[in-house]
C-alpha cells in the first residue's frame, strides 16, 4: 500500500475540508510509528516498523484522526493531544474502517486469543462487577448498622476497612442503580455516573455493543445541537475571567511573599 492509497482509504472513512499529505518516511523508529504534523498538516508514518498493512493503516487512522480534530477544534490549547475526544473520534474512523473492509483487529486469527478474551470478560470482568456490585450493598447495609449502633459510618471506611471514602461511595451507587454487572466494574462505574435512567440506559446498550469508553463518555456528554454559539463563547469567556483573577491574585500573593523575605 503506497501513500496515494492510504490518504484515498482516510478519506474514504471522513472528507475533510483541509488538505493534508501522507509520507512514508522509509524509517523504523524506535519512539513513535507515526506523527502528525498540526503546522504542515503532514501524515508521517514510519512504514519499517510494521509487519502487515493492517498495522499500517491502524497508524494511518491514528494520524488522521489528529488532523480531523485540529480541523474541528483548531490548534491544540494545551500540551494533551490525545484527549477524550480525540480517542472518541478515533475509534469512531476504525468502527467504520472495520465494517467497509479496510481494517480488523484480528482477534479471529488466533484461537488462543478468542479464546483468552472470552475468559477475561466471563471470569474476571463479569465476576469483578458481581463481587464489586455485592460490596456495595453490603456497605448501604453497613451504613445503617453503623447509624444504628452510634458508629461514625466515615470512621467505620476510613480506619475499619481501610477503604477510601470515594471508592466505597461509588460502589454503593453502582449497587443501586443495578448496572449490568457483565460490563466489568470499571464500566459500571461509567454507567452509573450517567445524570439520568435514560442516559445510563444508553450507556448500558453501547458498551454492550463494545463501544470504548471514551467514545460512550463523549457521545452522552454532547452539548446539544441547538445551543447557541455565541452563548458557548461568553461562558467559556467567564471561565477564563474566573481562572486569570485567579491567578492573577495567587501571583500578587506570591510577589508579597517574596518582597518580605
């Protein structure tokens, strides 16, 4: 596959407004298997590090999503490139890339792997939701027993169980909500973080599509289409207000400090 064909497959998954190149730099590298240029709007990909096209377009759809992500949201405001959204939409271009053909994962080529998987997800996932979703009751019922023999509940987690405040907190939450345990606690833990019934059912049903994570969180943390731009900019605007005087008092503290030494 040369790099005609890979920008002709990334364009295939996603138009985009902005042109951009694809360069097989020829290299194998130690560091990284490819790069995304924000500047030159550049595809690298170092083609020597990889063993089949299926790993090369993995890469290739890894880069692409940065230049589809500066293109929606401009320059990067900070130092994290790979952020929620990021991966979010990257896993959105690799679902499309697996269903017209143009990527697998390759689970299906290793019995053993298919094999492992199902155990990881039915002995230890599914299980660990079971045993975290029965932890959770019994601290509810831990709390009232506690009430009702005058023991601080907060001391009873603290220095009893030796559990922090937040863990024990989320993991009676997640027991009372009756999550799925067979999504694994780390997901159920997701689910019940949702506001409301109707976006915990939807979280629910796309992990149980096998959705990733970042890309369940994003899509039911969507502002809704209908919000009003300028509205998003004056509360963004007071959000940094809010952050400079901040700041601004913190420096002016520290400039007084300095002054007395």
């Amino acid at each position: 596959m040369n790099q005609d064909q890979i920008k002709e497959l990334l364009l295939r998954l996603e138009d985009t407004a902005t042109e951009f190149t694809v360069t097989m730099t020829g290299k194998k590298s130690k560091k990284v298997n490819g790069l995304y240029k924000p500047d030159t709007r550049e595809i690298l990909l170092h083609n020597k590090n990889f063993d089949d096209e299926n790993q090369l377009v993995y890469t290739a759809i890894h880069e692409y999503a940065h230049h589809l992500q500066c293109e929606a949201e401009g320059p990067l405001r900070s130092g994290r490139s790979h952020t929620g959204a990021f991966w979010a939409r990257f896993h959105a271009l690799l679902e499309k890339a697996e269903k017209e053909g143009l990527y697998t994962i390759g689970i299906e080529k290793s019995d053993e792997l298919a094999a492992l998987t199902e155990e990881i997800r039915e002995k230890y996932l599914a299980q660990n939701g079971v045993l975290m979703q029965g932890l959770g009751e019994l601290l509810a019922k831990a709390h009232v027993l506690c009430r009702d023999a005058g023991v601080r509940y907060e001391d009873y987690i603290d220095r009893v169980l030796c559990l922090p405040r937040t863990a024990a907190k989320t993991a009676v939450r997640v027991s009372g909500l009756k999550v799925n345990p067979a999504l694994g606690y780390e997901t159920m833990k997701i689910v019940a973080a949702q506001p409301s019934a109707e976006k915990r059912a939807a979280a629910e049903e796309q992990f149980m599509a096998r959705r990733s994570p970042d890309s369940v969180k994003v899509a039911l943390s969507k502002k809704r289409d209908d919000e009003d731009p300028k509205d998003r900019l004056e509360k963004e605007k007071k959000r940094l207000e809010k952050t400079i005087a901040m700041l601004t008092s913190r420096l002016e503290q520290v400039e007084q400090s300095l002054s007395n030494m």
